[in-house]
C-alpha cells in the first residue's frame, strides 16, 4: 500500500467514527463558504426593521439579529472569513517558520541568533502578542493574519527546529553528503520531504487555534471591520441582546466551537496516521 | 608511499569536542593512522567500538574533518576536500540499511543519488537503465526502482545501498560494517555480493568491521586498531593463524571455533577499554593487558615492522 495512496489516508478517520464526523464538519464548511451567495436563503446584508430580533422560525432557521438580518445567511457568509483568516495564519506560519527552523538548524550559528528571538517571541501569549501588534498596525483582516500568524510562527519554527535538528544527522543525510551534496540539495531532497507529514499535522492545529484567536479579535473589535459578517463579529454586535435574543450568540458560537473542534479531531487523526506507535490502535502492524 | 596505491592515508588525526558535565573536552578519536589501499585490495579494519574505525572511514569521504595528516587519493591530495572526482570515486556502504535510505525517496532516486548530484545522467532514460543495471548487479529485480524502503527487508535494503554505492563505479567503497546489522543467513549473501562485486567493477575496498571472522573471510590485509591507533597490521591469514599483538590474540581467540579444543587459551582479555576522555600515558591497552611492563605503562610503543607484519608492541 503505497504511502500517498488515498487509502492510506483515509483509514484512522473510518477507524475512528468521530474522527470523521470532524473531517465532515470541515468539508461542510468548505462547502459553505464556497458557495455562500447560493446557500444563504437571504442577503446576508439586507436589513428589515420589521423583523428584527425574530427567534428562530421556518423562515428564519436562526432568527434574525438587532437590524433584521437573517442569521443563519450572515452565518454562512462568515465560513469566508473563517477559511480565510485559517488559511492566511497557516500559510503566514509555514512560509515564515520552515525557513528559519531549517535554516536554523543546518547552521547552529544562526540558529542561536534566530531561535533565541523566537524564544523572546514565545514568552508572550499569543492573544497578547496579537492584541499588541494591532494597536500598532491598526485593525484589519491582513493585520488580523499577521498579528495571529505571528505567534504561530514561533511554535511552527520550533517543531520544524527540533525535527531538522534530528533529520540533518540521519544516515541517509550523511551518505548524501559522502556523495557532495550541497545545502540546498539536502533541503530539498531530504529534509523538506520529511517535515511534510508532521506539518500537515501542526497545520491542522494552526488552523484550529487560527479560528479561536480570529473569533477573539474580532470580539474585541480588533479584527475584520464590523462590516464584514465573521462569528467573531457576529458574538460581538449581539452581546448585548443576550438575554433577549440568546440564538444571535448561540449559533456563531457554535459554528466556531465547531470548526475548531472538527480541526482538532482531524489534526488528531493525522497524527495517528503518521506516528508509527498509533499504527496498532488501526490495526496494522508496526 | 606505495606505487600502487589507490589510497594513501598518512598520520591521520581527528578529533571531537565533546562537552560533558558543563566541561569541554577534547577526544581523539583517531591517532595518528596511516594506512594504504592498493589497486583491487580489500583492506580489513578491525577494532571494538570507539577505536576510531569508522571516523577513519568517515573522514576518506569528507564527513569528519581531520585535524592533522594528509589522505591521498591516486597521488592528489584530498584531505576534507569537496573534489567532484573524489566524491564519485570513493563512496560509503553503511551500516544500518533501516537508516541509511531517506525512507521518503523510492529506491531508484535513493540508488541514483550520487548521480544525480553530480550531474552524472544526460537522459532520462540513460538514468533509468543505469538504475536497473545498478540493481540487477546487487541481485535485486530493476522493478524495486519504484518502492520505497519500507517495502524492502534489511538483506534488500542494504543491497539497494551497495547499488547506491556502484552508480556510477567508483574506485574505492569504504564498507562501515555493512552486515554487522543483518541476519547471519543475510550476511553471507551480502558478502559475496560484495566479493563479486570487487572483482567485476576492479573496486579496492576499505572494509570496516568489529568482527575478525567477517573481516577474515573478505579481505587480503587487516589493520587492528584499538583505540585510535593501528596496533598490529598484516596480511589476513598472518593475522589470523598467528596474531602476535595481545590484543589481536584476544580478537582472534574470541573468534567462535567448530573446534573448541584449538581456541587459544587464557587469551581473551578481562575489562573494557579505558576512557578515551583519559586516555593513558604509556599504551592504551597495557591495563587489559597480560603482558604489559612498566614500560608500558610510560612509553606509547611505535608501529614498527616486524617480519611479515606491523606491529606496535613493546614485548613481541
């Protein structure tokens, strides 16, 4: 069974039920925010005072908010700025962490400069360290990126780090080098190919974590400009109405409790499918 | 040194920085070795573990940099040096198959490797047939091109690294215990390949083992290192029918015989070897020795020739 093979990853989540429903939370909410303007049964944007603040009815599956607006529509609508947010902080910490973790391990030099500033980096909680940066650059959602993509560039730096650190001794490394390999050529035949499935893994997660810090800006009015539908925004606008129209915070709660819980199971599944001591628990042998 | 020699290592010196409990320590592993590889010679180094046989080895290939002494190559010195000739015409076998093959490269990308570093290949598929042509030498099907290390057992793997090690043929192949990870059963056919190997691709070998009766049943000569330095060197059958070092004794008598009643008696030595963090003043083995003097203990004795042999012994 070769390791690419769809099989291959598809088994820990038909093994584990749970598993799979996460993995189709997920792919519903792709779905959703692909096809938002075709799902959404109303304008996300159209207000209607007559109706506001319904509870949820036929019509209106999640009620309507403060201005009328259908809440189910503006739920849906916001799944864009979820993947999208996701998407930024995971590519800002991938493209930002795998060069300095490499690089930093291949030359022990550097690498003491850089990962002690990462280290400076770490000591700060990554809400705090998002918090900070958006007062200095001013909230929106590529500051929103750069602010949250920044503290997950740190643990990103610091696994690829430890898994370079590890693969640049391996035998096979050294008989490339017997043989004149360069740098570059180690880098991109030996290490970069190794870190792919664990990174998938830490991307998984990054993309959890992603969500729950974009959902906290956003509620301290700190991320994507009220404007913009995003359950971030969505828990900020209704907190007041929270005992009058509990449904306004109830559904883009949970489409964020959601998503990121479906995340975590996936990245867990992930895990198990690349970490050889979890092979028994899918029944192959080690 | 000799007219023929592929390989000349002369006074070589290399050693580590180690830090230990907070303190920096300075560790020589190899102490001043000089060795030569004739044309079509497999030359056997034996030794235990840490007498500085394989970081003899890793510095032919340029993996370790030695502090002192000089390694020469047809004459040219390539002492650490990156010499796209040398790359390809000296290479290493290693010890363990299960890691000495990047387990996310199928075996041909692995097998031609050294190829493709150094910009051997001018096609494709010249690169394919010199894959299948490498593989069917080491008695693996040419379809093995396409799976991955985790399909192959450890016999099929460390065959795919001596594939690795002839694509292109190059003149010497430094063996690191090449079969002291397999099966007994596996190690047998993996020598023989080796031998076939030697003779068809005319390759000199430099065969690194800590097992004399391996060492014995390959090579034409045998250096015995012990701790950083080559106590006893000689031809094969010399060393094995009448070891003179002590310490070659004790290798030798700990050979496992089909006759028990020619075991050399009382040779094989008690405790381990001494730290290389202390290393003694006199020779290195006189505190496991059953002949050491007091001069031993003072005076680090030279490898001088003595009759068919090298030897560095003060009392034989």
């Amino acid at each position: 069974m070769s390791r690419d093979g769809a099989i291959f990853w598809l088994k820990p989540f038909i093994a584990r039920p749970i598993a799979l429903m996460g993995l189709g939370i997920l792919l519903a909410t792709v779905l959703a925010a692909t096809f938002a303007p075709w799902l959404a049964p109303y304008d996300p944007y159209a207000i209607d005072p007559s109706i506001r603040l319904t509870p949820p009815n036929a019509l209106h599956w999640f009620g309507t908010d403060q201005f009328g607006r259908d809440t189910l529509s503006r739920a849906i609508q916001s799944a864009r700025m979820a993947l999208l947010i996701g998407s930024g902080v995971v590519m800002f910490a991938l493209v930002t962490g795998v060069p300095i973790g490499v690089l930093s391990a291949l030359f022990p030099r550097l690498g003491h400069v850089l990962m002690r500033m990462v280290d400076v980096l770490m000591a700060f909680p990554s809400l705090l360290l998002a918090l900070g940066l958006i007062v200095v650059l001013g909230p929106s959602v590529v500051n929103a990126i750069l602010a949250i993509g920044l503290g997950y560039m740190t643990t990103t730096t610091r696994i690829v780090y430890g898994l370079t650190l590890r693969l640049r001794t391996e035998t096979y490394v050294e008989a490339s080098r017997s043989m004149g390999a360069g740098t570059a050529w180690l880098i991109g035949k030996h290490i970069l190919p190794n870190l792919v499935s664990p990174l998938l893994v830490q991307a998984s997660f990054v993309f959890a974590f992603a969500q729950l810090g974009a959902a906290s800006l956003d509620f301290l009015g700190l991320g994507a400009p009220p404007e913009i539908p995003s359950w971030g925004n969505m828990l900020a606008e209704s907190r007041t109405f929270i005992t009058r129209a509990p449904w306004l915070l109830f559904f883009p709660g949970m489409m964020i409790v959601a998503t990121a819980f479906s995340l975590n199971l996936v990245g867990d599944a992930l895990r198990d499918r690349l970490d050889p001591r979890f092979r028994q628990l899918l029944g192959e042998k080690g | 040194m000799n007219g023929n020699a592929v390989l000349d290592i002369n006074d070589l010196k290399v050693s580590f920085k180690v830090r230990r409990a907070g303190r920096k320590y300075q560790v020589r592993a190899v102490d001043g070795v000089s060795l030569s590889l004739a044309e079509g010679e497999v030359l056997g180094i034996v030794g235990e573990s840490g007498c500085g046989k394989t970081t003899v080895g890793r510095s032919i290939v340029g993996l370790v940099r030695p502090d002192s002494g000089s390694i020469s190559f047809k004459g040219r010195d390539v002492t650490g040096a990156g010499l796209r000739d040398m790359r390809l015409n000296i290479r290493m076998v290693f010890q363990d198959p299960y890691a000495s093959l990047n387990p996310r490269r199928a075996i041909g990308d692995s097998v031609a490797e050294a190829g493709d570093i150094n910009g051997f290949f001018t096609s494709r598929a010249g690169r394919s047939a010199a894959i299948a042509a490498a593989l069917t030498a080491v008695g693996l099907d040419p379809s093995f091109a396409a799976r991955y290390p985790y399909e192959l057992s450890g016999g099929q793997r460390q065959r795919a690294g001596i594939a690795r090690t002839i694509l292109p043929s190059p003149s010497i192949v430094i063996a690191d215990e090449p079969v002291s990870a397999l099966d007994v059963s596996v190690q047998a056919q993996v020598l023989n390949l080796m031998m076939d190997l030697r003779e068809q691709l005319g390759l000199s070998m430099l065969f690194i083992s800590h097992d004399l009766g391996v060492i014995g049943r390959i090579s034409n000569r045998v250096a015995v290192m012990y701790m950083g330095r080559i106590v006893e060197q000689a031809a094969t059958r010399t060393v094995l029918d009448d070891p003179r070092h002590p310490y070659t004794r004790s290798l030798v008598a700990a050979i496992p015989k089909p006759d028990p009643s020619r075991r050399i008696l009382g040779a094989i030595e008690t405790g381990e070897p001494p730290s290389l963090f202390k290393r003694p003043s006199g020779c290195a083995y006189a505190p496991r020795c059953p002949l050491a003097s007091d001069r031993c203990l003072v005076d680090v004795p030279e490898l001088r020739s003595v009759d068919d042999r090298a030897l560095a012994c003060h009392n034989v």
